[in-house]
C-alpha cells in the first residue's frame, strides 16, 4: 500500500496550559480544512488516515478522515498517554473521544497498551516504533568518533525526562571522569532551570545545549556520542532511544516499565531506578571507563534493534494493519496497489 505523509508542526503540550492545549486544537482544525482540500485535489484514492499522537494531532487525523470518509488508526507514542491522559480529565476526555472514534489505537509499548485499557480504549493493539537500521549504523573508524568522552541526552526538558537529575548526576561523573561533556539536545520549560544547575555548580564548560536540532543532525551527533542517556520516569518507546541502539551506543536508562519489558540489565544496557542519583551517576561511570562492557553492551543493543525495532519488519505488519482494517470497512479497493494510506504527524517509518 503507497503511503503519503502530511508533517504537522510539533507541539508538545508537556507543561502547556489548557487553554495553550485548546488553542493548538483549533490551529489543527485550520490545517486539517486546509489539508483536506490540498489531498482531495492530489489524489483521490487515499483509503486511510494515520495519525501519530492521540492528542491534538488525533483529532486533525479524525477530521481529515471524516472529511475523506475513510478509516482512522491512532498511534499513542508517549507523552499523549503518559502526561496528557493522566493530567486533567478535561485532557483525558479529548483523548478518550478521539480513541473511541478511531478504528483502532495503536500503542508503541505494552505497558502503554495496558494503559490505554485502564482509560478505557478498548479498541488498541501494540506495535512498536522502528528506526531505519540500514542507515543507521554503528561507527567503526576511530577517526570518526568524537576525541572526547560524550554524553548525549535527547528529549523535552520536562520534569518526567529528568534533567535536572542528569545535572546532578553528572557532577559525579566529571569527578571520576574529568574532561567528560554532557550534550542535551531539547527544549522545554525547564530550560532556564536547568541552566541554572549547570551555573551553580560550574558545569558550564562541560554542558552544551542544543535547544532547535533538526533530526538529520541529531542522528549524526548520536552516531558520535559515547553513552546515550535517557532517565524518563515514564516513556512509550523514544525513536531516539532506537536510534541509540540502530547506531551501537552504550545504553543508559531508567528502569521505568518500558525500558524494563524490552532492555535487559547488564546485557542491552545500563539500568537505574528512576529517581536514584548516586545509581545513574555510577552508570554513567560504568559506561565511560570499562571498555569490555561497552562492548558488550554496543553489540547487543545493536542486535535487538535489528531484531524487534527494524523499518522492514515493522513496515510489513503496519501494512497488514492498513490493509485489515480498510478492509473490515468493507474497501476491496483496499487491496489495489494505488491505493494509498495517509500518514499525519510525526511518523516512526519513513
């Protein structure tokens, strides 16, 4: 099935306001009008609509899939569940209204999946996002790695990713491995803060800030990193921690249930429990100074990218997932080869 993808400017709602929530609803309603008549004149074979994040970006995809008369799948990916459904009941609501329209709720972890069935989205099954494991690959040559022993954090800088305790942690670390750089690549109302950590306790010659990185960019940073770090009390399943494991880095993450169901402790990566400084900071060390376990580590992690989270084999059962629910609509159109899926926001599969 020929896909099509409609990007959407990204707007985290972490932190946001209800009334900022709203307002960027209704921005979404503007584009999903204006949208629609841009695909109706492009091609009028578009059989399904695939939005990614349940929240506002479901809602524009239930739009365009109403105005197409055509089915909806929504994909949770993190935050729209973790955050949103769990912040306000007005938030939970406008999920639940969206999930309930949908043919179906995709949901990119298992504990995400139990999730959505204790909000009461009945309708979700679980497929895990992927990454291009083809493109994105281990560095062999040393004259391609940074000289420098890096760290690379990459995430909104919002109280469930945790960087202020990175920051603390991080002191620790430049005291056993001096020379160390911290790389925090984000955005977020935690912004000033955090900066204001690494001031306090003069870090500021060892952490650099990326606020605005285009994606391109951030995967080359990643390929030269040391030790990718992502201490989220809650994820759904981070493209950027796949991309970490699609490119050989050294794992070092919370042990929130996510990161538990799919990396084994020791083997895939460095686990610690979500709020334990002093055990993050002891990771950290772990992975900058013993070269047999990041060996380790950088092998296995690369193996079970490859194995579970790879665009081939998760492109083949989101095809079947099209073509299954176009066709529990009662399409046999669905099964032409110009028929076509239409793809809104940020998409895992290119």
């Amino acid at each position: 099935m020929k896909t099509q993808q409609v990007p959407l400017p990204m707007i985290s709602l972490e932190g946001q306001h209800i009334v900022s929530a709203f307002l960027s609803a209704a921005l979404y309603l503007v584009y999903s009008l204006i949208s629609y008549y841009k695909v109706r004149g492009q091609d009028s074979n578009v059989r399904l609509v695939h939005a990614h994040f349940i929240f506002p970006q479901g809602l524009f995809g239930l739009l365009l899939a109403r105005f197409l008369r055509v089915p909806l799948i929504v994909t949770a990916v993190g935050s729209d569940v973790n955050v949103l459904m769990r912040s306000s009941a007005l938030f939970r609501t406008a999920c639940r209204f969206v999930t309930k329209q949908a043919d179906l709720t995709i949901a990119v972890s298992r504990p995400m999946q139990r999730q959505l069935c204790q909000f009461g989205v009945a309708n979700s099954i679980y497929l895990p996002n992927s990454v291009d494991t083809s493109s994105i690959r281990p560095i062999t040559s040393p004259s391609q790695l940074g000289a420098r022993r890096t760290i690379l954090f990459v995430g909104n800088l919002v109280a469930g990713k945790r960087p202020i305790l990175l920051i603390r942690a991080f002191e620790r670390v430049l005291a056993k491995v001096p020379g160390t750089i911290l790389m925090m690549v984000g955005d977020g109302p935690l912004k000033d803060p955090v900066r204001e950590q690494v001031l306090q306790r003069g870090l500021a010659a060892n952490v650099r800030f990326f606020p605005r990185v285009p994606p391109q960019s951030v995967i080359q940073m990643l390929v030269r990193a040391s030790v990718f770090v992502l201490p989220s009390v809650r994820e759904g399943l981070s493209l950027a921690l796949l991309e970490a494991m699609a490119s050989g880095k050294v794992i070092v993450a919370s042990a929130n249930e996510s990161h538990r169901e799919i990396l084994r402790n020791g083997s895939d990566a460095l686990l610690f429990h979500p709020d334990n400084e002093e055990e993050l900071a002891e990771q950290l060390i772990s992975s900058l100074t013993n070269d047999r376990l990041r060996s380790k580590l950088s092998q296995s992690a690369r193996q079970l990218c490859l194995r579970e989270f790879s665009n081939t084999a998760i492109g083949e059962k989101l095809e079947g997932i099209y073509l299954k629910t176009t066709l529990k609509r009662g399409d046999g159109r669905s099964e032409s080869s110009r028929a076509s899926a239409l793809r809104v926001g940020n998409c895992s599969l290119n």
